[in-house]
C-alpha cells in the first residue's frame, strides 16, 4: 500500500505531490564517513532522501522515484526468464538521482557496502553520469530490518 507523503516544494517553486512506497524507509542510506553519520540533516532512509531530492530538482526526484518503482515492481514480480539482470548492491547518486549498481564495481570488491565504505577511496562511481563523490551505498532490508535484499537491475541499468 503506498501513502502520500508531504508535498514538497518543487524546483520551480511549485507544489507537487507524489506518492512512494513505505518499503523506501527500508532503503537505508550508509553513511560514507563520521561527518556524514553525525550530520543530523543527513537523511537516514530513501523516504527522506527523495523528499530531498525533490527540493533541490524536482526532475532528480522524479528520476530516483522511477528507478525505485522499477527495481520495487521487479522484485515483487520476480524476475522472468527473459530478463538479463545484474544483481548486487546500489549507490544513491545524489548529483543526478539515479540508483544503481556503480559503475566500477570491479574495483569496489566483493565486499559488502559497509567494509566498502571503510575502504574508501575508491568511491562509487554513478552508472549514469559517472560522478564519484557524491554518492552512499544503500542497504536495503525486509521489514524486519536485518535480512539484506539485494539490489536487482536489467542489465545495463534499469
Ligand atoms: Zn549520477
């Protein structure tokens, strides 16, 4: 069940109005290092993130919202036997609002995000418009807020 969430002012000063899922307060953002952690106005979940991104460029809000409902109506379809898919773990990208696995996964490891995030540089780098810094893992989680649910995209991106 979706429910509304505030409006947010969009970037041409309008009101706007979306709906998102309540599994987005699932998608936990990482933070990639102590400032971020401490920083209060950092948001915590992709609820937040994308009331966030809706307030600075309505358009990077839309794009996260799209590439969310994709990965979220994959997941509860299941992917088919005709989907060529990657699965892995997903970056926010807060310059462009995509979501995806990075770029340069290769030289990330198999370790998971929260080892990552310790041994950084190198920094995930967006699928989309390759930017390196402004980006946090994501770790998204059943409701019961330990079991890990990979990210799952159509291979080349979703
Ligand atoms: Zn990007």
């Amino acid at each position: 069940m979706a429910e509304a969430a505030a409006p947010p002012l969009g970037s041409a000063g309008s009101l706007v109005t979306i709906t998102v899922s309540p599994a987005l307060s699932n998608f936990k953002i990482i933070p990639k290092d102590a400032e971020e952690e401490a920083d209060t106005n950092m948001p915590k979940d992709m609820k937040a993130a994308l009331l966030v991104l809706y307030n600075v460029d309505a358009s990077k809000g839309e794009r996260c919202k799209t590439v969310l409902d994709a990965y979220l109506q994959l997941l509860a379809a299941g992917p088919s036997g005709n989907n060529r898919i990657s699965v892995g773990q997903a970056i926010l990208c807060w310059n462009c609002g995509h979501v995806a696995i990075p770029a340069n996964i290769d030289e990330m490891g198999e370790a998971p995000p929260e080892a990552i995030r310790k041994a950084m540089p190198p920094y995930a780098q967006c699928a989309s418009c390759n930017e390196r810094e402004q980006s946090n893992w994501l770790c998204f989680t059943q409701p019961d807020g330990e079991t890990i649910v990979p990210w799952i995209q159509k291979l080349g991106g979703v």
